[in-house]
C-alpha cells in the first residue's frame, strides 16, 4: 500500500478513497459526519458491507493519520477531479417525486433513486446546488439546504410549493419542473429538471460587464410573463435580481427561467389577500428590493415590478447605488430615480420606464396589478428603440457575431 498518494485533507473524503481504490459506493447519509468506526456500523450495520466499510476506515487511520475524522455533507469542501460519485438512495419514490398510495406499486413503480454528482453549479447562503445523473443517464438539477437549528422551516419547502403550484395550474415556459425531494440527517435536497447559466454570470462574460438594451427589454418582457403567471396563483418571488433569472440549457437558450422561490411567500389564498403585518423584517437583496421592503413594510406583487425595473437597468446601464452598503443611501437614491430618470435609464426609453415607477408606486398593498400596463410600456419601450417582436429578438448570447458568447467561451465556462 504505499502507493496510496499523499491527499490533501481539505479535499479528502472516504466517498473519493473508496472510487479511487475500492470501487464500490457508500450512500450519501454515510458523508454526513462518521466520528469513529463504531458509530459507522450503528449507521450502516444493514446496508453496507462492514468488512469493507472497516476496511476503509482503517485505511484511512493507518495512511493519512486521521483518529476521528468529519467530513462535510456533500459540497462544503472542494470536490477534486475526477468528482466523487455520491449515491442518494430513496426508497419508495418515484423519480418524478410523486408517492404511490397503493402498498403494491412499492415492489414495481417504486424504487431506490440514485444520483451521481457530476458537477457544482453553484453556492449559496444556505447550500450549494450540483448537476447529478441518474443511473438512466438522465441529468438534473440538485439543490442542498444544510439543515440548521435556528431555521425551523426549511426554504426548500416553499421552492417545492411553488413549482408544485406552477405545474399543476400553468403551462409556463419560465419554470423548471420538480423532480424529487427528501430529508437526510444534515440537509435537505430536492431534484429539478436543469437550466443554463443566470444572467450575472453571462453579463460577467461580456468585455463591459453589461448587456444590450434590446436583451434588458426581451428579458423584462419573459420575466413580466413569469410574475404574472407566479403573482396569479397567489405567490410573490421578493427576490427578483439577475443571478435567480436563468436562461434554458442546450437549444431553450431564448427562454429565460425564474428560479430560487426561498424568499418567497404567500400573497393571497383562497381570493383573500393576507393581511400585512406591522413589523416586517428586511427581505430581498438591497440593491434591487423595493422602497416598500426599505421601509420595513410587508410585500406585495408591485413590488416583484419595481425590482425587475432595477434589474434591467443593472443589465444594460447599471444601478449607480450596486456596490453602496449603507442602506440609507440606497434608499434615497432610489427616491432621486422618481425625479430625475433621464440618466438612471438612459437607453431604455426614460419616459416609459419612469411611467412604470410611477404606476407601481400609486399601487397600495390590496391593489390589484396591471401586468398589462407594464407589458404595454416595455413594448413601447422596445418601439421607440425600432425593435420589431421582443418575442424574437435575439438576445446576446444568441448572437453568433458576439465573441463573448461565441459556442467555444460558453461551453467552457459553463
């Protein structure tokens, strides 16, 4: 055994020790945190091979020097090349995330799940989200929560009621399909079908940082469709910016996609508007959250508008106030926009753009939104610029001429 190769800690795992020299698999409950081979057996006496399982552990206390030893669940720590294949097996489930109510269809439609992880996608606040393939080569989407004592309710409920919600009332184009979910003794987990790169990663591709004003309108018009829809079935997304708006994978490229409903709440059920509450904390990110959410009061559907107005002119023009701290500044600032917007929009036709700040800021919180208003001042917007369909528009990472976005830059990147 001395060619057992000298692993960095910070990247080692049993679940790599076992791919590379093994060759078997370890469930992913098994990368949560193992204190001691004791404690391994309490947890694996049933589905693992003990032997093997020792086997590992001893292999790791004798060559690397561990005692005790933590490994993190599944993507706090770097995955090094080739990734680590982490199985996630859940027993009576369909792929589609449904439950069967009939005790027979467990045999048959039923079946363990597993997920390899094939690459990070990204992080977050509150967990990481991961590229996973079935073992009918099928790839997804996997979004992790680390469970925490002081967050009861975890975030991925409301993703979950959301799409769910989505789904089984609208066909929309903008929102990607639940798969499948479960709870593990550290984290949370759902599977979604897979999307393409958010907006602030592509703007970062570009030479200036920005994107075209025809993009910024295109986007705020399948966005605007998107809310409609979300705001429709009594939902508010409160954290409209441009890393929760994606665009489709492989040829859907020309769609965008509303993603990340944790910050998301209920707005209205059953016809009847909640009522707001009287002490309302901070939601959103501060440079693209309303002045109602500033100003500590509770959210409603205009206030997903004025944020998607932000949005826009972060892509093309970008917000004078992104890189400010002090929220004080950010919010008068934003109050400056209502009286002088010539140079906050600048190529996004200030006339109507100011139009839409001023419709939205009339709307009370019981008040019904317009999405047509809003809809008609974006393509009055798009007309002054002599754009013919935002519908069609190419957007600029469609745009064979553009090098930054050229077939070779994205793959790599992404």
């Amino acid at each position: 055994m001395s060619d057992v190769p000298d692993y960095d800690r910070e990247e080692y795992s049993v679940q790599g020790f076992v791919n590379e020299y093994l060759d078997s698999r370890i469930s992913a409950e098994g990368m949560m945190c193992w204190q001691r081979p004791g404690r391994a057996k309490q947890l694996y006496g049933k589905s693992c091979a003990s032997l093997s399982l020792y086997f590992c552990i001893s292999l790791l206390q004798n060559y690397i020097g561990l005692d005790t030893f933590r490994i993190s669940s599944l993507a706090r720590q770097t995955i090094p090349r080739p990734f680590r294949v982490v199985s996630i097996e859940e027993s009576g489930r369909r792929p589609d995330g449904h439950s069967s109510s009939n005790p027979h269809d467990r045999g048959s439609h039923l079946r363990s799940v597993r997920y390899t992880l094939e690459r990070k996608l990204g992080d977050g606040r509150f967990g990481c989200v991961y590229e996973v393939k079935t073992e009918r080569k099928e790839r997804f989407a996997m979004k992790i929560e680390w469970k925490c004592a002081e967050r009861v309710d975890p975030r991925l409920g409301m993703e979950i009621l959301v799409l769910r919600h989505i789904r089984q009332n609208t066909v929309s184009p903008h929102y990607v399909d639940f798969v499948d979910r479960s709870s593990k003794p550290g984290y949370y987990f759902m599977v979604t079908t897979i999307v393409g790169p958010n907006l602030e990663e592509l703007m970062r591709l570009r030479h200036n940082k920005k994107c075209t004003h025809q993009t910024a309108l295109g986007v705020a018009f399948q966005v605007l469709a998107a809310l409609k829809d979300l705001h429709g079935l009594g939902f508010i997304h409160r954290d409209i910016r441009p890393c929760n708006l994606n665009i489709g994978p492989g040829n859907r490229t020309h769609f965008i996609y509303l993603m990340n409903f944790g910050s998301a709440a209920v707005y209205r059920k059953a016809r009847r508007v909640r009522k707001p509450r009287e002490n309302v904390a901070f939601r959103g990110t501060m440079p693209f959250t309303s002045l109602s959410s500033h100003n500590k009061k509770e959210q409603c559907p205009k206030d997903d508008l004025e944020s998607l107005v932000y949005t826009i002119v972060q892509m093309c023009n970008g917000l004078p106030w992104i890189n400010e701290k002090n929220e004080d500044s950010v919010v008068a600032q934003k109050k400056k926009v209502r009286e002088d917007s010539d140079t906050f929009f600048r190529v996004l036709h200030p006339p109507s753009m100011r139009a839409i700040l001023t419709y939205l800021d009339k709307i009370g919180y019981y008040d019904l939104v317009d999405h047509d208003i809003v809809k008609n001042l974006i393509l009055k917007a798009a007309e002054n610029e002599k754009f013919e369909s935002l519908k069609a528009c190419d957007f600029d990472w469609e745009d064979d001429s553009d090098s930054s976005f050229s077939s070779t830059s994205m793959r790599e990147r992404f």
